[in-house]
C-alpha cells in the first residue's frame, strides 16, 4: 500500500494532526437515522453528463441539417443535384453551429449556471458564425443563394435555441431529481467534508448520501445537512452499501498515517475509493468537482468510469443476448419440458447472488435438483461428486451449462452481462469459511456486472469451489479479467465458452 500512496505524496509518519485516537465505544452513537432519511438515488450509468453532452452535439447537428435541407428544397435545390460550391454553404452551417456553440462553452453543463446565461451562450455561438457565413456567401454567391443561405441559418438558429430551451429545463429538473448524481459516501467530518458539501449544493454533481468517522466524538450530528451516520466499521456493515457509488475520503494532506490507516481499510470494498485531498485552489467556474473526484491521481482503490466501455458494453449484451435468446429458444423449450416432466416443481431457479456494487439480484437458472425453495433465498451447501439431489435432467444441462441460459433475461434486465465474473450465491462457503475470508480483494470482483461466462470459467475454474486454494485461483482470474476487460477480450471470452465447455464433460457441477 506504501507504494500505492507515494504518487499521491502520502508517506508515513509517526505523528500526524489528524491521526486516529481511541475509538468511540459504540457505533451509531452520533446518528440513529430511519432509512427514510438516507437520500440514495437510483443512478444509471448511461443517464450521465457526457451522455446527454453527446446527445444535445448531435441533436444541433440534426436539427440544422434538417432545416438546411427544408430551405434547399423550398428553393428547388437537392444536396446530389447541385454543384458543390451551390451546396457547400448549407453543408458548412451544422458545422459552424457546433463549433460556435463548443466555443462558448455552450455544452459545459453546471447546474449553478442560470438559464438566461445558457441561452445567452447558445444565441452567440450560434449566431455569430452563422452571421459570418451568410455574410462571406452574399461577398462571393449571387442575391438569390444569399437569401436561401440566410433562410437556412434562420430556420437553424431558432431550432438550436428551442432545442436549447427544453435541453437546459430538462437538465435543470433531473438534476435536481438526482439523475446525473452519483450516491456518494464522505469518510472524514473534516473542513475538507464540509467544502466539498458547500460546494456541491451549487452543483449538484454529487448525491452525498452520509459522513462516517471514527471519531464519533469530535464529529457533529450532521455536516451541511447530511447526517454522521457512524465509524467505518458501521459503513463496512451498512446494508445500504451497495447503493453506493463511490467512497470519497477527505482528509487533509498532512494527515498520512490516517489516510494510510483509511484507505487499508476501505479497499476491500467494491465501490471506487477516493483521496481527495485539498480543496483550497478549486474554481468551481473552471473546474468540475466531479471531475476532480474521479481524476485517476485521486484512486486509490478502482478506476474512473470509461462511458465509452460501458455503452459500447450494453449495446453489444443487449444485441447479443437478444439474438441467443432467439437461436436458442428451441432449446430453451425442450428444456423447460423436459424438467416439467422429470420431477414436480417450478421449471425455473431463482437464487439470491451477489451482483454488481455487491448488491443481492435474482438470478435465473434452470432448475436442476429437487425442489428446495430455501436454497434460493441461501446456498446451504455446495454440490459434490454425484450430488443425490441433482435430478438426470438437471445432469445433462448441468454438464453443458444449459442451465445458465435463462441468464440472458438477467441480461437483458441490465443485471448481469454476458462476459464478467460468475455471481456467487449468497453464503457461499468452503472449507467452512466463506468465500470472502480468503482473498482481501474478493470485493474487487463486484466492480463490474457479473457475467454468464467469464475468464475464470474458460480457463478451467467453474462449478463450486470447496478449498481456499481454488477460491484464491478464482478470484485471480477473476481481477484479471476487470483489469483487461475490453470489447474485443469479452468477444474473444465468448467465442471460447463454447469449445471449452465441450471439452469439459468430467467437470463437476
């Protein structure tokens, strides 16, 4: 962990001004909130600021490209009929909007900038360069093409503001709803905590759910409205930690033994860590706390979010999983029959598993032993060699892994993805331990969707694990596959699943 810290300047010392001093005897001491007061937010990944940046980009691009198109046909001109210098205007005034518009810094998106200031912005990046091009084409084209010109930068500019318009009310009102918040905890009741809060109600950038600090004793009931719910330990057993984005760590810079102790602490959680460590020179006008927040020097434990991957990720499962669910529905039936027919029962198995963030999901699975609705609720027990409870049919679709196909509903769902860590079931153990006992970072799995199939599984690690040893191999796999994850590695993971599994009869299941 020293090396983790030391490009962030942090070094031990034996003394620091905020280091920890006894601990609080009792949790909660501070702060009993009812859950009521807890303010988590339901945060897309997608629904974010430079998804909706891209789409106010191409909404200009559109909407003048469709009014240039009306004014050239209104004028009995066509885009393929006419010569490149009659076009090249009409062609050149979607581009001059977006450049205009990114000058004036139109598609910076701040909560705390009023709506008159964007429209504001919006009418000069327009406007003006739109102006300079009617104005060069009445220099060199003939009267006629000038008015066409002028009537297609007309139509244009008042569309950009209309879009404009309901662009900046629709922002103002998710925000404010906590669309584009991330749910965030603050460890630290610091001056540091209290900044970053003050700041944060001018944008809105942050859904600071609650403060913890262990030391309860020096720490207010509540910092800038949000309530200190408790000492880290009580954060690392809240059960509304899965909710929860990010940790934010806010310490002074001269406090390293506690920020040391902190984030030793904190990295076993599969949230992103952050060290955020001054506030003194921040300008809210030219910088982005969020922004600040995820910068890669702030991690200590994750990676910022890549929106690139995660799109690029969710389109290609919903595609995927939507085309498997159709070639495979032959199947999907004959299975379903085949277990009605076998034994009494639901044809399908729900067990509570640990998901993304560690949150508990349903996850779909043929079922293949006897009926046990315990079982899914928590897993008592793993199966064994010749397991009396698993049924012949549930043999054969266990052997090839049919019985994970109704996974592609949680697919779909957005639960699950198609390549990623397996779900473990909820109270999975072995050796009469559970599985998180044995590697520090088993946490680290939970920072990306679990997956149908995954790294681990074609490199021979599916099925229970009953030793230490193949859990500790698992999760190996496991974090090397959230370090390389990439489009091209999920296609290469799913084109292997299949001869691999074929290959693997004699593996238990």
């Amino acid at each position: 962990m020293a090396d983790g810290l030391s490009h962030l300047g942090i070094a031990a010392t034996a003394e620091d001004p905020e280091s920890f001093g006894p601990a609080d005897p009792s949790p909660l001491a501070k702060s009993d909130l009812s859950e009521g007061e807890v303010r988590i937010h339901q945060t897309n990944p997608i629904l974010n600021r430079p998804a909706l940046r891209f789409v106010m980009k191409t909404a200009d691009i559109a909407a003048a490209f469709l009014m240039t198109s009306i004014a050239l046909y209104t004028s009995s001109l066509h885009w393929l009929d006419s010569a490149v210098g009659v076009v090249l205007p009409f062609a050149l005034i979607p581009v001059v909007i977006n450049l205009g518009l990114r000058n004036t810094d139109t598609y910076r998106l701040a909560y705390s900038r009023p709506v008159i200031d964007h429209m504001i912005r919006t009418a000069l990046g327009a406007g003006l360069p739109l102006t300079a091009l009617v104005v060069l084409v009445a220099l060199f084209h003939h009267f006629g093409l000038w008015r066409t010109v002028l009537g297609a930068a007309y139509l244009s500019l008042a569309a950009v503001l209309v879009l404009h318009a309901h662009f900046i009310v629709a922002f103002k009102v998710l925000t404010r709803n906590g669309a584009f918040s991330e749910n965030v905890v603050l460890v630290g009741a610091t001056p540091n905590a209290h900044r970053l809060l003050e700041r944060n109600d001018q944008t809105r950038q942050l859904n600071v759910v609650a403060v913890f600090d262990d030391r309860l004793s020096r720490a207010p009931e509540t910092l800038h409205s949000v309530p200190v719910l408790g000492r880290i330990d009580d954060l690392l057993n809240w059960d509304r930690l899965p909710d929860i984005d990010r940790v934010i760590v806010t310490v002074t810079s001269d406090a390293r033994t506690r920020v040391r102790t902190l984030v030793d602490r904190l990295r076993v959680l599969p949230q992103r860590v952050v060290l955020l460590l001054d506030l003194e020179g921040f300008d809210p006008e030219t910088e982005s706390l969020a922004e600040i927040a995820r910068s890669p020097a702030a991690y200590v434990s994750g990676s910022p979010n890549d929106l690139r991957r995660t799109v690029i990720k969710r389109i290609s499962d919903v595609v995927f999983a939507s085309l498997m669910l159709i070639v495979f529905s032959p199947l999907l039936a004959l299975t379903a029959l085949a277990i009605k027919l076998e034994s009494k029962g639901p044809v399908f198995f729900r067990q509570k598993r640990h998901g993304f963030n560690n949150q508990i999901i349903r996850v779909w699975k043929f079922r293949s032993m006897r009926d046990d609705p315990e079982a899914a609720e928590m897993m008592a027990s793993q199966t064994v060699h010749h397991d009396p409870r698993v049924t012949r049919v549930g043999k054969v679709i266990r052997a090839m892994s049919i019985d994970e196909l109704p996974q592609l509903l949680n697919v779909l769902s957005g639960e699950m993805s198609l390549v990623g860590p397996r779900p473990h079931a909820v109270g999975m153990t072995a050796e009469d331990a559970e599985v998180q006992s044995f590697v520090s970072d088993y946490a680290h799995r939970h920072r990306v969707k679990p997956g149908i199939t995954g790294w681990a599984q074609i490199n021979g690690s599916r099925g229970p694990v009953h030793t230490g040893e193949g859990v500790r191999e698992r999760i190996r796999l496991d974090m090397e596959y959230v370090n390389r994850a990439s489009f091209w590695f999920d296609m290469f993971v799913m084109l292997a699943t299949a001869p691999c599994l074929l290959g693997d009869w004699t593996r238990q299941r």
